[in-house]
C-alpha cells in the first residue's frame, strides 16, 4: 500500500492540516475501509476535525486540528486503526461480491 503525505503549517494563522492519499487496490476495498473508519469520531477532547472520503480506489483523510500535538495523537490512531483494517482485508481476502447477471 502506497501513502502520499501533505503535511501544511505554511501560515501560523491556520491550523496544522495533515491530508492522507491511501490507495487500495479496488475500490470496494477502499469502501470497506471508508465504512469500517468513519463510525470512528474524534474525541472531543482533542479539538481534531477529521473529514473521510472515497475517491475510487483512494481513501482520503483530512486531519486539522488546534495544535501539532493533538494532529500526531489522531494521526497515530487513525494509523494504528487503518492497519487492523488492511490486515482484515488481507487476512480474509475480502473481494468484491460478484455481480450476479439477470435473466430475462
């Protein structure tokens, strides 16, 4: 799996963003991955606005939060909580279910 990292605090005005590009290989695994980690809020506590979405085969994550401290804390978990998702699809090979033709 390849990761492509934007990492922004150009303007001390902003607040630091981190933008995550995960390429899987389908899109349905990239679907997967989306419902399985969008149940998962951003505590309160931490202030962190995290935004999620598929882009065919990319899942795409967006963190911004007050201070880069609390951006490293939900970086780590939203990591820790992507790797149990991408051994779960390698462990079970979880495919696309098959498209099953209509007869007419």
């Amino acid at each position: 799996m390849g990761l492509n990292v934007n990492y922004s605090m150009d303007n001390p005005a902003e607040q630091p963003t981190l933008k995550l590009v995960i390429p899987f290989e389908s899109e349905y695994e990239a679907s997967v991955a989306y419902n399985t980690l969008v149940v998962d809020k951003e505590p309160k506590r931490n202030q962190c606005n995290k935004e999620l979405h598929c882009e065919k085969n990319n899942l795409i994550l967006t963190l911004t939060a007050p201070e880069p401290r609390q951006l490293r804390m939900s970086s780590n978990s939203f990591f820790d909580h992507l790797a149990l998702v991408r051994k779960t699809i390698d462990e079970f090979s979880i495919k696309a279910p098959k498209q099953q033709k209509l007869s007419s």
